[in-house]
C-alpha cells in the first residue's frame, strides 16, 4: 500500500459511507458518530488542500507526522467507546514499525488474517481437542463481513465521491482498506475478547507460545495478542 496509511484511513473515517457501514455495529452513539466523522472531514480538507488528487498531497515526514498525530488525537477521543477506533489506533502504531509501506504481505494486519484462517484450517494437535474447540468458536464469534466495495462504490454522496475521485487508480481504495486493515484488527481484538474468559492460565500460555512459534516462522513481530 503506497502512501501513509494514517493518511487513508483518516479519509476512510470521513465517509458516509463508512459512518453507515460502522452503524451496522451499534458501538457508538449517532450523535458522536458524526461529530468523529465531522473531525475526520475537517482534517482530510487541511490534508488535501486545493489538491484534488491524494498523490499530489506528497509525503512530506512533518506533513505526514502532523496528520498521523492529529487523527490519532481524534481517535483517541473515541477508543474508550467504540472497537473501531481501537483497532484503527492500533493498525496506524503498527505501521509506524516498519521503514517503509513495502512490508506488503509482512504487515501485521496480513498476519492477524492469516493466522486467523491457519487456525481455522487445522490447529496444532499440541493444544488439544478442548482449547482447539474454544479457539474455533472464538473465531466464528468473531468473524465480521468482508465483502465491502460494491457499497462504497454505489456510495453517491458528494464527500465519497468526492474521496473516490481523489484516488482514481485506486477507486476501491476505502473498501479495500476496510476488507485488509480495519476489519482484521477488530476481528483479532474480538476474537481475544470472546475467548480468553474462557481459557485457564496454562491454556492461555499453551496459545500464546503456539500464536509465538507460528508469528516467528513467518518472520512477523510478535505484539503479546494474547495478554495484552
């Protein structure tokens, strides 16, 4: 994903279309939904200025480096009150790991989804019948929808068209960020939620070693999912 992904996710947070889709979740109420996509809006104008295409905004580090603070101020506001901003807060820290947007597939997110489905596929045999169980459960409770770009591209408000045209060789970009950052991370945050109240302090340890080994072996750094 080129350009600062601070950036991106702040336009997707000034969408209508987002701000529908995230009603869907019932985490937040009308009035503080709108007042954080109002925000959102307010400081993707001052990112774009006059510029009406995202790629001639640059990526200047203290212009970058000011948006990144500024929307994570902005998210802050809200991370007590809906996952959403939490996962976003957290997608946007782990970024800030890497040297350069070229991880690709490396990208924390990436891992979260895909250690997700290995352990959908088939968990080890060495965490046993019971915690599998649990685990596969968790992950079913879990699971959010994916399939998002037919709605942002039938979205036809003059914001998100507006947003659409910005990025013209990318025109399923808020979709795509929805389906690859936001939704992994809150799927992995549920996902922790709906099962470590269930698991006993051994079989907690047991997961994270196994979550450890499997993080390692794909050359990903390890952020302690499972007692954080």
């Amino acid at each position: 994903m080129s350009g600062a992904r601070a950036d991106k996710l702040l336009m997707l947070v000034s969408t209508d279309w987002f701000r529908l889709v995230r009603s869907e979740w019932s985490d937040l109420p009308n009035e503080r939904s709108e007042a954080m996509m109002l925000g959102a809006r307010k400081a993707t104008r001052a990112m774009l200025g006059r510029n009406k295409l995202y790629e001639y905004v640059g990526l200047d580090p203290l212009r970058v480096d000011a948006t990144r603070e500024a929307f994570l101020d902005l998210l802050e506001e809200y991370a007590d009150a809906t996952a959403f901003a939490a996962a976003c807060i957290a997608a946007i820290r782990a970024d800030r790991s890497f040297q350069s947007d070229q991880a690709g597939a490396f990208e924390l997110s990436y891992l979260n989804a895909g250690l997700l489905q290995d352990v959908r596929d088939g968990i080890g045999d060495e965490l046993g019948a019971d915690l599998k169980q649990k685990v596969l459960q968790a992950i079913r409770a879990a699971a959010m929808k994916r399939d998002f770009e037919k709605g942002w591209m039938a979205s036809g408000t003059a914001w998100d068209r507006k947003i659409r045209a910005s990025t013209p060789d990318q025109p399923t970009l808020m979709a795509d960020l929805m389906a690859t950052i936001v939704v992994p991370e809150m799927e992995m945050a549920r996902f922790r939620r709906k099962l470590l109240p269930h698991l006993s302090t051994g079989e907690v340890e047991r997961l994270q070693s196994w979550y450890e080994a499997e993080a390692k072996e794909l050359g990903m750094p390890f952020r302690g999912l499972w007692t954080g």
